[in-house]
C-alpha cells in the first residue's frame, strides 16, 4: 500500500491510494499514519470503492485522534464513496470538506 503523507502546520493529509481498506498491513500503516499528528485530512481522492473494513479503519483513526484531542477530516471523496457514507450517516460524525484547503482550514476555525 503506497500512502503519502504532507504535513501542513500541525495537520497531516493523508493521501489513500485505491487500495486502502483491503491492505493486509492496514493496522501497521494506520499506526503509522496517526503518529504523525492528533489532525488528520484524508484525501480521498483516489478510493472509488469502500466496503466495511475501511468503514472501520476510519471510526478507529477517528476515535484514537478525538481521544487524543485531534480530529478527522475527509476530503474529495468520490460520489460512490459518500453515497455508502450517507447510507451509513458517517458524514454526520466525519467532516467531508471538497479541497484539502478547506479540511486544513476548519482546524483553525
């Protein structure tokens, strides 16, 4: 699983690859990943397919940075991915923001 992370100030963007939820390493990279910083942009924007594992993955980076005081954002996410987000009302708990712009922004708002 290839993943680049870009530091911003304080906030780290995540940039997932197509791969995300089925990677046998998930655990070890999300470790990894959430070290970095407790303010996380994930951008999306090449997921075209999310199933349950990812679902998870995401409401466990979730609760591990708002435990330790950070938070989760999510940015350009594809139509097919907030659709299962909307079915599943994650958007109500994960803020879905359409640039990584506008995810780094609302930490300092």
């Amino acid at each position: 699983m290839k993943i680049s992370i870009q530091d911003i100030g304080d906030v780290s963007i995540v940039a997932l690859n197509k791969d995300f939820y089925k990677t046998k390493h998930l655990n070890t990279s999300v470790a990894f990943i959430l070290q970095r910083s407790n303010k996380q942009v994930f951008d999306m924007r090449h997921v075209k397919f999310f199933d349950s594992s990812g679902c998870g993955v995401l409401l466990t980076c979730l609760k591990t940075l708002t435990n330790s005081g950070g938070d989760l954002k999510l940015c350009r996410i594809h139509k097919s991915v907030l659709t299962l987000f909307e079915l599943l009302r994650i958007h109500r708990i994960v803020e879905i923001f359409n640039t990584r712009e506008e995810a780094v922004q609302s930490f300092a708002d």
